[in-house]
C-alpha cells in the first residue's frame, strides 16, 4: 500500500487484510470503476462513492419506481416523464413482484 | 398545458429554428410561445406494414400528437450554413414532415450531425418512440444504412469513441476533460459523445433535448457547481402547476448565463466539428474500399487465451460483404463461423457471425476499424446479453506477400536452449533458413521448421547475458513484431481483468457475465514489482476462487454473488431480485476478491552482484559562475552477472477484485437494426 492511504476505517480494515495475507496489495489498488458504470451522481447506480456496493439502496426493488417516477436514472431506470410512462404498471409492488418487471429496449 | 407538452414544445422547437444565427438554443432562453403543434401532418405518413417500433418499447404518454398544426416557425434550413445534403428517398419521404429541406438539399438537424452507425440508430429510435415516425423494420434498417455510410464518421473520427461501439467493459475515461466526464458522463458513457461531430448549433441543441426529456439533467450534471439532490422527486404525486412550475425551474428558465455544460459544448464544437478536413478529404476522395478477400487474425479472448486463422470477405453488394472464419485456439480447439457485414464511410467494419447449426444466440458481433493502408483491421468480435464476452482481433490483408504476424509462445527464458516458438504469420516461403531470422543480441536461431505458409516453428537458444524485455524478430524484410519477449525468470502472477464487473440477472433481466485469467509477469528493467515497467509474459491456467472482501461490519457477500468455476475463471453471478435470506432483503450484490494460485517451474534468481559504489566526483564549486569541469566519473567496472543454475517449482497467487452489481432496467445499446 505505497501510493493510496486508508483514510477511513473501511478503508484500513481492506488495507490491513491485504498487508495481512498477501504482499500484493500493490496489484489491488482501486482502479477506475468499468466502463458503463454511472458513478457521478451520489450514489451512483453501480457503485458507492467508495467504488462498492455496500452503500448502494438495497435490495434495488425498494427504489426502483423512486427512480423511475423522480426520473433520476434516466439511462438505468425507465423514466417516468418522457419515455416509459406506464413502465411500473407490469409489477405492482417491485420488492415482491421483482420477477414481473421489464427490461426496456428504447 | 401538460408538463409534457412544455417538454415537446421545446423539443419541436428547436427542431426547427436551427438557423446559425442562434448562438444559444432559443428555446432555453425563452419558452417560445408557438404551440406545441409543431409537428406537421406529413409525419403520419401511411403506416407500413410493420412498425419498426422495438419490441417493449413505450410511446409515452402523449398521444395525437402528429397532424395537430403545421410548423410555424421558419422551416426551411439556411442555405449558407454548411452541411451533408440528404440525398436518400426514404429520408425524403418519413423525416420531410418534421425536418425540412432546402434547396442544397440539406436537411434540418440530419445534415449538420454525424454520428457512428450506432449513434445514429439511437436517434432513429427516439423519432420512433418520441416523435411517432412510422417506418418499416425494412425501411429503418435502409435508413441507417444510408446515415451510418453518407452521415458516417472518417477513420480517425471513429477510432476516438470506437470503445463505445464495440462494448467495451473495462475501458477507462478518467483521462477525459473533467468538464465533460462530470457533465456529460454521469448517465452514459462518454463514447456516446466521442461518436459524434455536429456543428456549433447542433450540439447545443442536444442540452435542449436532454433538458426537455429528463429535466433533472441540469442540477444533476449540467449546471456544475452545487449539487441539488433530486432524488425524492416524484413527478406522478405533482400536481399539474406544481410539475409545471418545477420542470421549468429544473430547466433552468429565468436563469442567465451559460453553465457547465455550456463550456463543454462550445469545445465539442471545436474538437468535434461537423466539418473536418478528412471529411472533406473523404468527400473528394470516397470510393469503394477493397475489402474482399483473405485476411490474416491474430486474438487474444480472456479466459480462452491467444487465437489466430484467417477469415475470406467475400463482395456481395456496394459496401456489403459475406465473411468466413476459421480460428484455431491456443487450446488447441478450433471454430468455423460465417457471417455476413458492412464496411460504413469506408473505414468502420459492423458484422456478425455464428458458426454452423448454432442458434442466433451464438452469433457474435464484429466491430472493426480498418486502418489508413486499407491493410490492417482491428477491434473487437463479442457476444452477451451486455457484449461483455469477447475477443480483441487485429486483421492483415493476406496478400501473398511475407509477414510475421504473432509469436504464439513468444515468452523465453534466459537462459534456455532449444526452446521452440511458433510463428504466426503469411506467405512464409518454403526455402526459410535459420538466417532469414534475426533475434538480436544474446538469442541464436538454431532451427527452422516450416510446417506452412502460415506456420513456422523457431528453435531458440538465449545467452545468459542476453538483455531481457520485449524485442523485434524480423525475418528478411520484415522487421516483425516486438513480441520476442526475453525474461529470467517469473516475479509474480496478476488476475486479469483486475477490477471484474457483473450484474446479477437471470430471472426478470439478463445476467452480466466476467471472466478472469492469471499473467505471468516480469518486474521490468527498474527491478521493482508492480510498477508501470512490468512486462507480461504468458497467460497460464490456475485455480480460482472467491474471498470475501471485507467491507462492512456483516460482510457476507462471497455467500451470495454467484460462483467461480475453478479451472476456467469464468464468474456466474446469481440471480437478480431481493433475497429473502439475506439481512434487508438485499439482492445479491457484492464486493469480493477472485483468488488466483498456479504454480510454475522458474529459475531461481540469483543474488545481486555487488554495486561498487563510484569514486565521488568532486562537488562543483557552488559559487563559480561557469560550470566547473568535474572530472569524468569513472564507474567501476560491471560485475558478470550471476547465471541461475538453480530451478523451483514455486506457488504463485493473486488476487483481483470483483464488483458485482445491480442490473439495468434499460438497455439502449441493443443494436437490432445494422444490416449485419
């Protein structure tokens, strides 16, 4: 761990498990998230702005139609305002009817 | 007024006021106040037999709009303003109604952008679902033909996004302007930007419609600055006034002077201009590039190693090609697939192929740029439901003349003897000596074993003084690749790609796939391990595994992400949807490690000889003015370096990371209209 410094508690306990088991932790230095990932916004999709998923809304099913009626996902999430409208009427309540949901292709 | 009615109101607005004399999109500075019948009845033109509409897609809510109005403001482009005349009927015909023509035959909006194939089958779409265009799936596949080849991009154009056309998943934009990531790269990635050229006009007029279409746009990205948070929004609970009231302030009318993304535009309209000189160079020049005929392939497919073989492009019509494949893995295992593709603007490849009796599942989508010798074409063939499986290619035109295209098992030990390397390459003739080849210094050429005019067999020696790292092997004439890689011995093993990414899926969305493989690597001419100058050897099988990666008090993901198989590397995520069994309901997402161990059979490195410090020059004398002459440093003579003579079989591992994530409820990049 040369070049990046844990700055919080998360941070030193991955720094720790690395140093602990392996004298690679050089290889494991966070890179940039992959290509598609939306990050920018606070969280993002993908990732959390610790580039992981723990501080992501969970299960997604939960702000799924937050999302789409706020229209604040406009290239994850259908949208409410301009291209799918009636997207959340195949699933009444996502967290139990997940399975009916749509994928949409514009 | 509906809030969508503003929404197309400004749309259908700035479609058609695209005059250069705007500097600014006038429909940001001041609502206009022409009705939102803009559309013209032209647009109803007769329903063809099938709709082109894409299977799931949603209109919207707005119905009847077309045939409300004719246009109202000035609709004729102005003639000075340069653009690509519009010279296909069918564009003619179905775009006419909303998008006029002047005498140049240029039309608004469509000849003053161009775009990749897939760039441009996106906005196709939109005319579709937004607008209400009727069209044949027939029909918008000859459109997009035509826009993606007569409104295409030049090479060099198209090499900029071209990431974003062959679906890349690890590709990295963190080089980009940080203007134009934190605008415009929040939603999507930046390809979709980078596969553009529009003039000024046009590029403001795309804010326009970002901001009619999702409002939010501009707090979240476009204004730059603070950050509002919009996320509790729910326009459905709104009523009208309120939604009105809000959408327009999310617009920002009232507000003065340009924001972020006001900056990042005007430089788009510098550095992606509609008119560029290769354009106007491919204009006067354009003919129909030679494709035709035997090309030589060199790959490498994470998880399935290096490839090589050759595919036949056979000419069936302008521009269109059939193409058969036939590659041979480093597996040893082979495939056959034929195919068929497109050469658009002359440079940019877009085909697919499966191989024999598989089903359409199978095929795999080919996207090749071809290079300014019109010898060479590379990029990258792929498949899944997110194109996340697939092989990097190059192509060289097999002409008949002699080349030396891979080294299969170019990575040789120092020191060695009789080590084979087989080559790959074309026209290899029947009488090769072992002096044909040169390997540079410290690496003799034993032996030459011709098998075919594609395949030749070197045997090496490699002096134990040779220098290590990458080096050419040219043979005759041609100076070969730098792919003769010379190492001592083996430092360490990496997991490639290092940061994974998939999606869960597999019951309501589709599954995003990762695949990993181990590296041998050398630690490079610094000595020191993982640093930039560490130089890749060979990929090597190993036993894979996933470790959780400790994140939160409860960690528990590795449980319940999805499963490594062990000898290939290949990620299966789980299924998509809340698990019941996990605290909160949480779906199956998480953060691990993907573990790699392999052992290998290395030379031991031994000792380093001893640094004879240098006799200390004498320090200048710091107060005179002209450089004193020091004595020349004598350095002591270099040690021999020390042979390894011992051999070990040693355990390496590695580790990468993985993401594994939520799935996406959109997919735009779902291309089913290319005339591949």
């Amino acid at each position: 761990m040369s070049q990046i410094v844990p700055i919080n508690r998360k941070a030193r306990r991955i720094a720790a498990s690395f140093t602990a088991s392996f004298g690679d932790a050089h290889a494991l230095a966070p890179q940039d998230p992959p290509l598609g990932c939306t990050t920018i916004f606070a969280p993002g999709w993908e990732v959390d702005s610790d580039g992981g998923t723990s501080n992501l809304c969970t299960p997604i099913e939960r702000d799924l139609y937050d999302c789409h009626h706020s229209c604040y996902w406009p290239a994850q999430v259908p949208d409410a305002l301009t291209n799918s409208a009636n997207w959340s009427q195949s699933c009444g309540a996502p967290v139990n009817d997940w399975s009916n949901i749509d994928l949409v292709f514009p | 007024m509906q809030p969508i009615a503003v929404a197309f109101l400004l749309v259908a607005f700035a479609v058609l006021t695209p005059g250069s004399a705007f500097g600014l999109t006038p429909a940001l500075q001041q609502p206009p106040a022409v009705a939102p019948a803009a559309v013209a009845p032209a647009a109803a033109t007769p329903p063809a037999a099938t709709d082109a509409r894409p299977e799931g897609a949603e209109s919207g809510r707005r119905g009847g709009r077309r045939g409300a109005g004719a246009p109202a403001v000035e609709a004729v482009p102005d003639p000075n303003r340069r653009g690509v005349p519009v010279t296909n009927e069918l564009i003619g015909k179905h775009c006419i109604g909303c998008h006029a023509r002047n005498e140049k035959g240029h039309m608004t909006r469509i000849s003053y952008e161009r775009k990749s194939p897939e760039g441009w089958e996106l906005t196709l779409k939109r005319m579709l679902r937004q607008h209400h265009l009727q069209v044949s799936q027939d029909e918008a596949r000859q459109m997009l033909a035509y826009l993606a080849n007569e409104h295409g991009l030049t090479r060099s154009e198209a090499a900029r996004g071209i990431y974003e056309s062959e679906r890349r998943v690890h590709w990295s934009e963190a080089s980009a302007d940080q203007e134009l990531r934190e605008s415009c790269g929040g939603c999507h990635s930046l390809g979709r930007v980078l596969s553009q050229q529009r003039d000024a006009t046009e590029w403001k007029l795309l804010k326009a419609m970002h901001l009619a279409f999702f409002p939010l746009a501009r707090s979240q990205a476009f204004r730059g600055g603070q950050r509002r948070d919009n996320s509790s929004v729910n326009f459905e609970a709104m009523s009208d006034a309120e939604r009105e009231e809000f959408i327009a302030r999310m617009r920002g009318e009232g507000d003065t002077g340009p924001d972020r993304a006001d900056r990042v535009l005007d430089a788009l309209a510098k550095s992606q201009d509609l008119m560029t000189p290769e354009w106007d160079a491919w204009q006067i020049e354009r003919r129909e590039v030679p494709l035709a005929g035997r090309w030589s392939v060199a790959g490498h497919e994470v998880g399935k190693g290096d490839f090589t073989g050759h595919v036949i492009f056979e000419r069936t019509a302008t521009d269109s090609f059939t193409s058969r494949w036939v590659l041979s893995y480093a597996d040893g295992t082979s495939a056959e697939r034929t195919g068929r593709g497109v050469l658009y603007a002359g440079y940019s490849w877009r085909g697919r192929s499966q191989s024999a009796g598989a089903d359409e599942a199978d095929a795999a989508k080919e996207v090749l740029l071809l290079d300014d010798t019109w010898n060479r074409l590379e990029g990258r063939v792929f498949h899944g439901a997110f194109g996340e499986i697939g092989a990097d290619v190059k192509l060289r035109r097999a002409d008949g003349s002699m080349a030396l295209l891979a080294l299969k098992n170019g990575a040789v030990e120092v020191p060695c003897q009789g080590r084979v390397v087989e080559l790959f390459g074309q026209g290899f003739p029947a009488d090769l000596k072992a002096e044909d080849f040169h390997a540079g210094r410290g690496v003799k050429v034993r032996a030459v074993e011709r098998r075919d005019a594609t395949c030749v067999l070197l045997t090496l020696d490699t002096e134990p003084t040779a220098d290590l790292g990458p080096r050419r092997l040219s043979l005759r004439t041609d100076p070969g690749p730098r792919a003769l890689v010379l190492y001592d011995t083996v430092d360490y093993i990496r997991v490639e790609p290092g940061d994974g990414f998939s999606r869960v899926g597999g019951v309501a969305l589709p599954k995003q796939f990762e695949r990993f493989e181990a590296r041998a690597m050398h630690r490079g001419p610094d000595k020191k391990l993982w640093t930039a100058d560490d130089v890749p050897l060979f990929t090597l099988p190993a036993r894979w595994k996933l470790e959780e990666m400790p994140v939160s008090e409860f960690d528990d993901d590795v449980k319940w992400v999805g499963t490594i198989a062990a000898d290939t590397g290949v990620f299966t995520p789980n299924i998509d949807g809340p698990n019941k069994e996990r605290r909160y309901f949480s779906n199956n997402i998480g953060d691990v490690y993907v573990r790699a161990e392999a052992e290998l059979d290395v030379w031991v490195r031994p000792p380093e000889p001893k640094v004879v410090a240098a006799p200390k020059a004498a320090a200048p004398d710091a107060a005179a003015a002209k450089p004193v002459e020091t004595a020349p440093v004598v350095a002591a003579p270099p040690a021999p370096p020390a042979v390894p003579t011992v051999r070990e079989k040693k355990l390496f591992r590695a580790r990468g990371h993985l993401l594994v994530t939520v799935p996406i409820y959109v997919q735009w990049d779902r291309y089913d209209w290319d005339s591949r």
